[in-house]
C-alpha cells in the first residue's frame, strides 16, 4: 500500500488524476490549485462546469487557510472532521485555488476525510484535492476500486484498492446561512440531521452562557434568545425539485450535485414495491417473506437484519451489481426514512428519476 501512495502522489503533485477511498464513496482526486488537473476531472466524469467539487484538506487548520468560519461552523468542524461532513463556506481571495473548483461561486466546499489512504495522501502531498465522485456525471456512485475501473477505467492515471468503503453514501452536505445561523442540509447522508441537530443544540447553549457573560453590554439576553432557535433545515428535497438536466447550464440549483436525475442505473428503478413483477430484480431490505407474486430474476438484499447503515454501505454495491445482470427493472423494498435512512431514500428517489433514460443523464 506504501508503494501505491507514494506513486499516486508523485502523479498528483505532477498533475495527474488519481481515484482512491474515502470513507464515503471513491474519490477521483486531482491538485485543486492546478487549473488543467482539475479540467481533466471535469473532462474525465462529462460533468457540467456549472457543478462546483469539494476541496479535501487533512485538517481544519488547512481548511480555515482556504475559507471563512463562523463561529457556527467551528462547532460542527471540530465535531465531525476528520469525517462524512462537507461544509460550504465563504472563500477567501487569492488562496491559489483553480476558478474551476468552484465554478465561480462565492463559497467552496471543504472537507477533511477519516479514511488513512486519503489522509496520507493528503499529508504527503501537502496539496488540497478536488474530489468529486469517481463516476461518469450522473452515474451510480463508486464503493469499490472496481466499480471505477468499470465507469471510469482508462480516463485515470491510477487507482488506489482500498477495498469497500465504510459509510457508502457521499458526505452529508450543509451551509450556514449566516444571517440567521440556520444549518441548511444540501444533501443527506450518515451524518444525519439528529446528530447535526446535537451539535447545535451544544453550540446554542455553549453561546447562551457566553452571552450571559456579556449581558451588561449586549443589553440583556436578546442575541441569545435568538441563538438559541437555531435549527437544522433539510433544503435538499427544494433543491432537488428543480429536476434540470445536468447538462442545462441555465439551471443552478444551490448543491448542482443535487439535480434529481442522478445515481442512474441502466435499469428502470421501481420504488416502494410490496409485489413483484415478471422478471424484476429485487433490492431489498429487512427479512421479511415478500407478500406475494414471482420469484425476483435477481436478488440483492441490502441488510437482513434491517440495520440502515448497513444499507448504506451496500446501497451502491448492490445498485451497481443488479444493473449489471441486464435486468430492465429493478424494484425496491420501501426503506424507512429515519436516521441514515432519509439519505438511502434521497439516493433512491434520484436514481429512479433518472433511470432507464440512458439519453437524458
Ligand atoms: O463524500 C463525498 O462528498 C465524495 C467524496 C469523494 O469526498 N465527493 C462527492 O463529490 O460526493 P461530488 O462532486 O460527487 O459531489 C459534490 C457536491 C455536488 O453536489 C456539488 O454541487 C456540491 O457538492 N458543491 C460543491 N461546491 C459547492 C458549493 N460551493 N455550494 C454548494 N454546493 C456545492
Ligand atoms: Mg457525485
């Protein structure tokens, strides 16, 4: 593995392109301050320039060099990085990052990623990495060193196996609003909105006594009292309804990674099924015997005993392992919607909004 390392940092510090795990999904990485590294990714995926990439640094220090944090986004950086959380956050002028990155918004997205193949890399190589999914644009999401080779193979310079990746869903995706200091969810993942909700509640309360501290200046406990209705807002259902193709340039929703057809497999994806139809496929979730009707022309079940993060770990694996059989349908066990589970079915619905429509993603 030592070997591999070393070699991938040599190619990108050279400017190449590099896939290797993060503990989300597999990242295809390039130098974010190499203006042609990073148009090579975009090239490489077919991804809309419009659609800004997340910068990975190996620690919030390296983040805060690259962007502004409120004090809001302190607290939830010191509590999940390094880990599954991107923040989108105001970028600072003249940090060296290329415009591609991103795509001329006022904010980048940061992250500081658990996985040791990717923090080593980033160490090493003392760069800052762009990172998107290591998928075609629009495609199913890679969890293993395979599934890029299959999307992706020739267009990277190297791979790194890391094996299976641990979360199997990408990072969950917030930006404070800072007029309010509103938590808002660009995108669901593991990293749900009850424990984003905690880690408010504790900066809420850890800024109501400072503020008490304050009272003679600040007029009593007004600013406080207004801290302390500071929520978590999952936006990602609004942002996803824009439904625009991900080569309209015209449409800009606030996470573009958001379009609803995404995460498309070949197969038609049929949600929310309890029967079977002649010759579907079936992912499916839980134990329980399936009410009536054929047996499935394929199976996947993405976690028996009916743990969510274990679905998640397998959503992708299992998407990518039916739709590659050839099967024209795949139905879907309903998933419930708590915890890890919003996030299964945010993937699930957008993959069944763009499937089977091979000419529109
Ligand atoms: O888990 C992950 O986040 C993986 C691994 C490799 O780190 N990366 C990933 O990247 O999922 P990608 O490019 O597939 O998704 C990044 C998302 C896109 O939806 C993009 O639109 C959004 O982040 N994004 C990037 N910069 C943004 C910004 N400044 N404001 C809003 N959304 C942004
Ligand atoms: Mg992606």
């Amino acid at each position: 593995m030592q070997a591999q390392i070393k070699k991938a940092v040599a190619l990108l510090q050279a400017g190449g392109l590099v896939a290797l795990p993060t503990e989300t999904v597999y990242g295809l990485a390039a130098d974010a301050s190499n203006e042609k590294a990073v148009a090579r990714i975009f090239a490489a995926k077919g991804r809309p320039a419009f659609n800004p990439l997340i910068v990975h640094v190996p620690s919030v220090d390296a983040a805060k060099r690259l962007a502004f944090f409120g004090p809001l986004e302190e607290a939830l950086a010191a509590h999940f990085w390094p880990g599954p959380l991107t923040l989108v956050v105001p970028v600072k002028a003249q940090v060296g990052l290329s415009p591609l990155v991103t795509a001329g918004l006022s904010t980048v997205a940061l992250r500081v990623p658990e996985h040791p193949i990717m923090r080593e890399v980033l160490t090493l190589s003392g760069l800052g990495l762009a990172a998107p999914s290591a998928n075609r644009s629009g495609r199913i999401s890679p969890t293993t060193a395979q599934h890029v080779r299959d999307d992706l193979g020739g267009a990277v310079d190297f791979i790194i196996d890391g094996g299976e990746t641990s979360e199997g869903l990408e990072s969950t995706i917030v930006k404070v609003n800072e007029a309010d200091n509103i938590v808002h969810v660009l995108r669901p993942g593991t990293v749900t909105i009850a424990a984003l909700q905690a880690v408010v509640d504790g900066w809420v309360n850890g800024a109501f006594n400072i503020g008490l501290t304050n009272t003679e200046e600040s007029g009593g406990n007004e600013e406080s009292e207004g801290v302390r209705g500071v929520q978590v807002l999952s936006s990602f259902e609004v942002a996803g309804e824009s439904g625009h193709e991900a080569d309209d340039v015209a449409a800009r929703p606030e996470a573009p990674g958001q379009l609803l057809k995404h995460y498309a497999p070949k197969a038609r994806v049929r949600l929310g099924a309890t029967d079977l139809n002649q010759g579907e496929g079936l992912l499916d979730f839980g134990a329980e015997d399936f009410a009536a009707g054929c047996k499935p022309a394929a199976y996947y079940n993405l976690s028996e005993a009916g743990d969510l993060r274990e679905a998640a770990r397998r959503l992708y694996a299992g998407l990518h392992y039916l739709d590659g059989l050839n099967i024209e349908v795949i139905a879907v066990r309903p998933l419930p919607t708590r915890g890890v589970g919003a996030a299964i079915n945010d993937r699930l619905q957008r993959a069944a909004a763009a499937s089977g429509r091979d000419d529109e993603v």
